[in-house]
C-alpha cells in the first residue's frame, strides 16, 4: 500500500528452463515538512475546548506548548481568541515531519500556477474555500515569496479526509463543522498540463461551532516520472 505498482508486458516461460527476475518495488511515500499549520476555533459561547494532535511523523515546534500527553487545553470564544495560560492566542500553530503517500493522494489533480499570478490565484481560490480576508493575507505572503522562486508551481489542496493521512485532530467537544487544508506544492517545470485536472475547491461551512485549519508544504510529487 506505500509503495508504486508494477506492471510488465507479457514474460515468456519456456519448459524446463529457468528464468530470474529482479523486482524493485518504489516508494509511494513522500517527505513532507509542514510549514505553518494554524487551527483557528470558532465556538457558539466562550467554552473550554480540548484538542489531541497526533501527525504521522514527527511533531516539531508548536505554540503555544503541545503537551503531547494531555494536547492542547483551553477557553475559546466565539470571536475565535484562544485564552491558555493567562495569554490569548489567535490560533494553535504547529510545524513538523511527515510523509504523503501518491498512492492515496490523487496528485493529477491541482493546478500550475505562473510566478506572476500566484497572488491572484490564491485569492481566487481560498476566496472560493470561504476563507477570510486576513486568513488569506497571512496565507499569500508566507507562501507566495518561497514559491516565486520557480517559474511556474505545481499546486494541490488536500482538503479535510485526505488531510488527515499525514496529521489527525480530535477535538472535543466535537465541532459541527471541521473545515481544514493542507496544500501540496512543487516545481512545476517539465509537468505536462494536459497531465494535470483542474481540482475541486471545499468550502467551509460556518453554522455552528466551526474549528478551520490551513497549512501547507514542499513535495516532489513528480520526480517518479
């Protein structure tokens, strides 16, 4: 299940001869370093909240302090300002090591992204998640200058389910809604377009006591090919 299938054209086998074969399995699973998951929490009335992180890998800085025993514990409002230990906070951040299996995650879907419409596209696109103007703003300039770097950035979201293949939360109480994205994105030089479907955006639903999560890395997806 982590690792690429195989596939051979037909392999003639004569009678009373023997044949040796050398079979390399690839790994499917990719490095993945989480840069700058926030959790934001959004709760009907002012409410202690407790929140278990657990990522498939290694868990690296968090602020403030995961206590990796008993996670996070604190009074949120409805506002979305998180009261721990006499401070508030505007979210949970968190920063670690981890693995994305291109067996589970549909990598053909996405987008290619030109440097010079970077900024447009992702205000179009997380305009479409639901998420707010100043969520945006601390999404496009953290992002936005280490992918400018290339020419042209492969881009995929993994939203809620397939977010929750590299780092799960359970959150309690539990939310009516649980709204999180995790983008993928690479060098998308030498990536043939007609390779790549334009993906479906999520959107958040907000009724209730909502928890929102973005984040993001660098992965490799296409150097398989």
């Amino acid at each position: 299940k982590d690792h690429f299938e195989i596939k051979t054209d037909s392999i003639l086998i004569k009678e009373q001869w023997q044949t040796g074969m050398l079979v390399t399995f690839e790994s499917s699973l990719y490095p993945v370093e989480a840069e700058k998951p926030v959790i934001y929490v959004y709760p009907d009335a002012t409410q202690q909240v407790s929140i278990r992180h657990d990522v498939n890998g290694d868990l690296g800085f968090t602020y403030p302090f995961y206590n990796k025993t008993t996670g996070w514990n604190f009074i949120a409002d409805p506002v979305g300002n998180i009261h721990m230990n006499d401070k508030d906070y505007d979210y949970l951040f968190w920063d670690g090591a981890t693995k994305v299996n291109a067996q589970t995650v549909d990598r053909f879907e996405g987008f290619l992204v030109q440097r010079d419409s970077l900024p447009t596209f992702f205000e179009q696109r997380l305009t479409a998640m639901g998420l707010s103007p100043r969520k945006q703003n601390d999404f496009i300039t953290y992002w936005c200058p280490l992918m400018q770097e290339h020419e042209i950035s492969y881009v995929h979201f993994m939203f809620t389910e397939e977010y929750g293949s590299i780092a799960t939360l359970n959150i309690t109480p539990k939310p009516d809604h649980l709204f999180r994205v995790f983008m993928l994105w690479s060098d998308g030089a030498g990536i043939d377009p007609n390779a790549i479907q334009e993906q479906k955006i999520e959107t958040v639903e907000r009724e209730g006591f909502t928890v929102i999560e973005w984040g993001g890395g660098k992965c490799d997806f296409f150097t398989f090919q």
